[in-house]
C-alpha cells in the first residue's frame, strides 16, 4: 500500500511540474515583487505586485494564461537583467520595485520591417492609428452635432511607432467560478500590470499576438452575413408578412430580421423602453408569428432597452420575484443590477429564455443609461452585457453565440457585432465610416454593423446618398438598413423608382455572392485576427498612400474597396484610386485591368464601384439564386478574374454550431495561365463538419474572357455558355462528389482579343445611353452603327463564332461614335447626353 501511495504521490507531483511547465518557462524573470513573462517574441507581460502576490486570474483583456513556449535569451548578471527574442531587447534593474523610466527599458532590435524604437514607461505614442469609438450617435461624420468637436475615437493597438503598451492595472478580474463573474482586482492602484507589444510595421503579427492573451474573435454564423431588415416601426405581424412577400416578390434576398422595441408594450403602465411582453395588439400570437418567420427561413432579433429592470406587469414577472424572493405585494420592479449574478441569471432563465425558446435567434441590446455598474463603479454596464449575454449563448445553447450590441472597450472583440448607433444622414456621415470601420481592426472589433442609409436627421431619403451608402454597406461586415421612426425615412427597396430597385437588388445580390469569400475571410478572423475591413498599411505599411487615401481599406485577402462619398457631378463619380505595387488590379464593374503602382483617376456612373480584386484571383462565388443562407450545399461558382495565377482556400463548416474550431473543411482552388490555355484545379475536399453535402454542383467562370476554341472537364470535352453582355464562360462541371479533384481546362484561340480593357463598362453605357435616348425619342429608329452596337453583347451570346468580328466592330464604333450621332440625326443636347452616358 505504501509503495502505491509513493507512486501517487510521484504521479501527482509530475503532474503538477508538467502543468507547470506548460507556463512557468515563459517567466523570465521574477523576484519578490515583479515578474517579467513573455507571451510571445514580440510581447512580455510586466507585473508588479507590492504584497508578492501575482494575479494568475484572467481579466477583462486577458483571458488565457497559457502561453506556448517563447524562444528567448536572458542575460543575469550583476544588477541588471536583459531578455532578448528576435524583436525586442528588455532590461531592469534587478530588485527595485516599481518600473519606471529609471529601472526599465526596452529596445527594437535590427531588421527588416522593424522600425528603430527606444520605449520607457511615461513615453508618448505620437504614431497610433487609433481603434473604434462606442457609437455614432450625435454624430454627423466625426464632428458632435452639439459641440462641433471630434470624435474622441479610442487608440487602438497599432502604432507607426512599431509598439504599444496595454495598462491592464486597473481592470476587473474574472473569478473561478462557473460562470466567470467580475471580481475587485487586489491592491487596485497599487500595482502594475502591462502588456508590452513589439512588432515594428508587421502589423498583423501584433494583432494575433494579442490574440494569445486577449482572446479570439468568434466566427458569427453564416447567416450574419446576409441581408438584416431594420427599421424602427410599429410593424405588426401583418405588415411584416407583408413585407417578407415583397422581398420573394422583388426577388432580394433577406436572412435576418430585425425588429425594434415595438414588439413589445411601450405605453407607461404596461411596457416602456424595457419590455419582456408581447404587445398583443400587434402581435394576436407571437408563436405564430415566430413560426412564420422560421417557415421562410429567416433568423429574428428583438431589440432590449434592459435598464428599468423587471416590473410586475411584465408576464414573467412572478416567477422573477419568486428567483429573486421578493413579495409580490410590495415590490412593483425588480430593480435592474447587472453586476449581481443571482440577478442576471434570473433574468436570463425568466425574461429572455422563453423568448429564445419560442424561436428569437439573438438579442439586439441597446444599453443607453448610465455608464458604469453601481456596485462596481469602474464596471463599464456596455463591457459587462456584451460579456453576459454572449457567454450566456455559449452555456445555454448549441447554437453558435452572437450577440449585437455597442462596443465596450479593448476585449469587447469576443463578442462580435457591433451596432455603431444612429448616425446622421448626410455624406459627411457616409465619407466617416470607410475610416471608422477599418481603425475598429485594430482593436479586433471587425463586426460593425452600421445603419446602412443612416439613421435620423432628415425627413426624406436622397436615393443617389442611400444608393452609396447602401453599396458602401454590402462590403462591410455586417450589410443592415435601419432608420428612425419617420414616414418619410422608408428605405424598403420598392418604395423607390424602378432604376433605384434595380441597383439595390443587384447590390444585395452581388453581396450574396460573394458570401463563400466573405465567410473564408471571416474564417481568417478567427486564425488570425484579421478582419474582414482592414486598412491598407497591413498588407503596405511601408507606402505612405497606405495612411494617407484614409477610406480606402482590402475587404479579405484579394478585394480592394474605395467607397464613393460624394455627390455625382454629371452623372458621374471620379476618384482617384490608389492601387498598390506588386499585383495588377481588375476594376471589377468596368472590366478594366489596371497596373499596381500608381494612382489613377477613375470615373463610376451610380451603378458602378470603385472594386479592384488582385488579378489572378480565383474566388468562390453563389450564383444570383442563392436568397438565403440558410443550408450549405450551394452551387459554387469557381470564379477567375483575369491577369496572373492565383489560389485560394474555400473554407466551409456547418454554418451555425459551435465546433467550428475543429469541424471545418478547405477546398483548394487555382489557376494557370500558360500560353493560350488556361487550366483551373479545383482540389479535393479536406475535413469534416456535420451535415456536410457529399455531392454539390460546381461550375467555373472566367470573367473577360475571349470566346474558346476547346473546353475539358477531366479530359473530357465539354460545351461551355458564353454571356456576351458580361464577357464571361460558365463552365458546368458534371462531377459532382466533393472528395474528388476536379481539372478544367480552357483554350483559347491564338491571337485572342484582350476584353480588359473596359470593354465590359463600355458595352453596358452603350446600352444605358441607347435606352435613354429612346425615352427622349420614343420613335426613334437606330442606323446601323449605334444599333449594332446596343446589341453588340447579345448577338455575340447568340453566335459565340462571331466574337472577333463583333467586338472589333464595336471599337471601331465607339471610337466613331459622335459621328454615328450625326448621322442618326440626334439634336446637340441629345448627342452630349448620349455621349456622357457611353464615355
């Protein structure tokens, strides 16, 4: 028995040495008051502690503790202490307490990417490209409607200085409990606790370092990454099947509804801003109601004003008072204490659990009273229900958590979407948010939801304004339109004339789209924290444009976005574009194929956008018959934009669990040119997530592409569709089982025309500038240069043989095109708007 007990006991010390291992080798340095831990190579943790006790508890910011081994050399000699990894030299004076200029230092080392840095604590940094700010409201661009000043935006974690120091002295800690709850950080005050950050101009490195010690930032489900309907209204259950039929009947697809705090009685005495209970004048049957909101597969979210706590007309208020053991008799609300945990679980178990159980996906929280917690009066109440309602998701749900609400402060990253507020309608407000988007990356906040269109301030919508917001809004994170409770503030996509219609439902649907990218792009959000929108100076930290063209931001790896924020003069839009060295660029609405390097002006009419994708690109796409995202067996569109090779990693997983860490797949895509064939490879799929489709259908398209002489599939000809309108193959793929590669190759006629030229852009003005010269001339009869041209694309659909003839007659046209004019006998205004128009 004895000689079992001493194995044990051997067992438990290895155990507990192993456990150790796994996180004392990364403290460098420790005496009886300070311990110096390195993170990574690029960050250290500096704590110093009056009493010797050093806080192992997660914080607010850092919630892991365990850090993968860091190669580091540390020199101990003398007085002094020196530890050096490949990007920072640290040193301190051994034993002497509190860190200040005078004990401690730290140094960037020499090397590529690495600019010179000499830090001591009480050191200014004049170089930091800032973070996000808590909401728009009362704002109109970055100036306050009240007192003209700017928006205080919040520093982020980068910096052009190639440092940053993260003051974690003063936040709260998490106890150990179950459920995580807020508890007093020891000797508040008193101590130190900091975050050293090292990484010259590799600015991604500094992000998912941070990582390591803050946290990931979650992946939202797929369907967050749709359409959400937004508007405050007093809608019904009526007029909101209404409104779902319109969306089917306009064919624009739709994923979340969103509805505001009407759903609920607002009428003193019966409801307020805070409100648990149906109002059953508006809605006879909430079950019902949710039903039919399931039955069209789309996903719901409430709006919560929760700050009046829970009051004793609210339905579920009996079984509070009971939670909370309060009498009935005597107590009219419970009284709303966000910090008290027997509280908080009574509200989630009696107020919001009956609802989520009835069909509500998640919650939309507007927090707008009093800033701090009264028990805690450093506790941020926005920071505390951004952290309590989404771990309450992640405990009580299989679903995948998502939560939309304000930002809280550094850490709020792990609790995903952002609502920014109600921003005031104007082009200022629009021409602000590119930026305000983009600075939210550096503090890992990449899912601003924002009110497409804007909020309030106004009585009446500009189109052209909301047409740019609203193409703005489908290449950001989150594409949501919402407005304030004005009659004149409607922005349902019928309400407009018919050529509005149509740019929004082809904006909506372009953004459908591209959702397989945008979801493989979110997926590198969470390997490594890189957001969706992200400015410039990531990928070209080293070109001042990168700073300085302030809205213009990558969306993913491939897609380059500069919005337009600014009125049209003639019908036009110029800009002048930045693209960046190192890869062309293709103009993807007007079929241009422009060279990296350079600034160029560039001209967009309202249906056109500055988007430029690397060429090369070979990006997974829907196709326009994707309306929701519901399942996951979509067709693929392989898509090949045109210019060099290119690769990518089609990520897929269930689309709404919480496995997704593990449970994923990755189909690889590529593309070569060589000569005059181009062959696309799509892999073989990699990984398992439950419910994945063993069979979907595929197809290629090559954008600008010349009409091919030959197409195979595996060897195996094959007739493709040529869209002459849109310049591009399809190609169907009849294998169908994704765990087999699939090879296609294209090839081309020697000789092949080059359509990169904006062919494409001026193929469809041609048509616009036909079009409006029929609605100022309705008998009209086109001569046969400008009617073969407004037909140029079709025809060329028809007969695909005729695509060299075609298109050379085209040019030649165009280029002839005012004297075309003359000889159909057009009046002088009618050739300059036609030629505006076509130019």
């Amino acid at each position: 028995m004895k000689v079992i007990m001493c194995l044990l006991c051997i067992w438990v010390t290895n155990l507990n040495l192993f456990a150790q291992k796994k996180v004392l080798p990364n403290v460098a340095y420790q005496d009886g008051k300070v311990r110096i831990t390195i993170i990574t190579e690029g960050v250290a943790r500096l704590e110093y502690v009056p009493d010797g006790k050093f806080v192992d508890n997660n914080s607010f910011i850092a919630v892991n503790r365990n850090y993968p081994k860091v190669d580091y050399k540390l020199k101990n000699s003398g007085k002094m202490i020196e530890i050096c990894t490949s990007k920072m030299i640290l040193k301190y004076k051994k034993n002497t307490g509190k860190f200040t200029a005078d004990n401690l230092s730290i140094t960037s080392v020499k090397g590529k990417g690495f600019v010179p840095f000499a830090w001591k604590p009480g050191l200014t940094d004049y170089g930091n490209l800032k973070g996000t700010y808590r909401t728009l409201d009362s704002y109109k661009g970055n100036l306050h409607l009240g007192d003209n000043k700017p928006m205080p935006i919040e520093d982020g974690l980068l910096s052009t200085s190639g440092w940053k120091l993260i003051d974690d002295s003063k936040s709260y800690l998490f106890d150990h409990s179950d459920w995580p709850w807020v508890m007093e950080r020891p000797e508040k005050g008193q101590t130190q606790d900091w975050y050293f950050m090292a990484y010259g101009h590799n600015y991604k490195s500094a992000l998912k370092d941070f990582t390591l010690f803050s946290g990931k930032v979650p992946l939202p489900p797929r369907y967050a990454f749709g359409y959400w309907w937004s508007r405050y209204w007093s809608y019904s259950d009526d007029e909101i099947r209404s409104l779902v039929n319109n969306f089917h009947a306009y064919d624009i697809p739709l994923d979340v509804l969103v509805v505001d705090m009407d759903w609920h009685y607002t009428e003193p005495g019966k409801g307020g801003w805070t409100g648990y209970t149906w109002n059953r004048r508006l809605f006879p049957d909430p079950d019902g109601f949710l039903k039919y909101i399931k039955n069209n597969n789309l996903k719901i979210t409430l709006n919560l004003h929760p700050a009046d706590g829970v009051a004793s007309y609210e339905t579920h208020f009996p079984e509070m008072a009971q939670w909370m053991g309060v009498d009935t008799t005597k107590t009219k609300v419970i009284p709303w204490e966000a910090s008290n945990k027997k509280f908080m679980e009574g509200w989630f178990n009696t107020q919001l659990r009956p609802l989520e159980k009835a069909g509500v996906d998640f919650w939309w929280l507007d927090w707008q009273q009093w800033p701090n917690d009264k028990k805690f009066t450093d506790l941020s109440n926005t920071w505390w229900l951004n952290y309590t309602l989404f771990t309450d998701m992640q405990r009580n749900r299989d679903t995948r958590p998502m939560l939309y609400h304000r930002w809280g402060g550094l850490g709020n990253h792990r609790y995903q979407i952002g609502f920014s507020g109600d921003s005031f309608i104007s082009w200022e407000s629009l021409d602000y948010q590119p930026y305000y988007n983009m600075t939210a990356s550096n503090v890992l906040y990449g899912y601003w939801s924002h009110d497409i269109g804007g909020h309030m301030g106004v009585d009446n919508i500009n189109p052209e304004l909301y047409i740019r917001w609203f193409q703005f809004g489908a290449l950001s994170p989150i594409l949501r339109t919402h407005s304030t409770k004005n009659a004149g503030l409607n922005k349902e996509p019928w309400a407009f004339a018919q050529q509005y219609i149509d740019i929004i439902r082809n904006t909506v649907q372009k953004r459908y789209e591209m959702v397989p990218y945008i979801y493989a792009m979110a997926r590198k959000d969470y390997n490594d924290a890189i957001s969706l929108c992200r400015p410039m100076y990531y990928d070209y930290p080293e070109n001042k444009e990168a700073y300085t063209n302030r809205n213009e931001y990558m969306f993913g790896d491939n897609v380059l976005v500069y919005p337009i924020t600014s009125p049209m003069k003639n019908g036009k839009s110029t800009l002048n574009v930045w693209l960046p060295a190192g890869n062309d660029w293709y103009e993807w609405h007007t079929g241009t194929l422009l060279k990296g390097g350079q600034t160029i002006e560039r001209t967009f009419r309202l249906d056109e956008y500055p988007i430029y994708v690397k060429a090369g690109s070979v990006l997974p796409f829907y196709n326009k018959e994707v309306k929701n995202l519901k399942s996951n067996d979509e067709t693929i569109e392989v898509t090949v934009f045109p210019g060099m090779n290119g690769s990518f990693n089609m990520y897929e997983d269930n689309g709404n669990d919480k496995n997704y860490a593990t449970q994923y797949t990755i189909t690889k895509l590529t593309s070569e040119k060589v000569g005059n064939t181009l062959t696309v490879n799509i892999g073989e799929r990699k990984g398992l997530y439950p419910d994945m489709p063993s069979n979907r259908n595929f197809k290629v398209k090559v954008l600008a592409s010349a009409v091919p002489e030959k197409v195979t599939v595996d060897g195996m000809e094959i007739k493709p569709v040529y869209d002459g309108n849109e310049l591009t193959l399809s190609i169907d793929i009849p294998q169908k089982d994704c765990s087999i590669a699939k090879v296609i190759k294209v090839t081309y006629p020697s000789g092949a025309s080059d359509v990169t030229d904006g062919l494409l852009g001026q193929m469809r003005h041609v048509r616009n500038a036909v079009l409006n010269l029929k609605r100022q001339d309705a008998g009209v009869v086109l001569n046969e240069g400008i009617g073969s041209m407004e037909s140029t694309g079709i025809a060329i659909s028809y007969y695909p043989n005729e695509f060299e003839k075609r298109i050379e007659t085209f040019r030649k046209n165009f280029a002839n095109m005012r004297e075309l004019l003359k000889e159909q006998k057009t009046d002088e205004q009618r050739t300059e708007d036609f030629l505006n128009i076509a130019k």
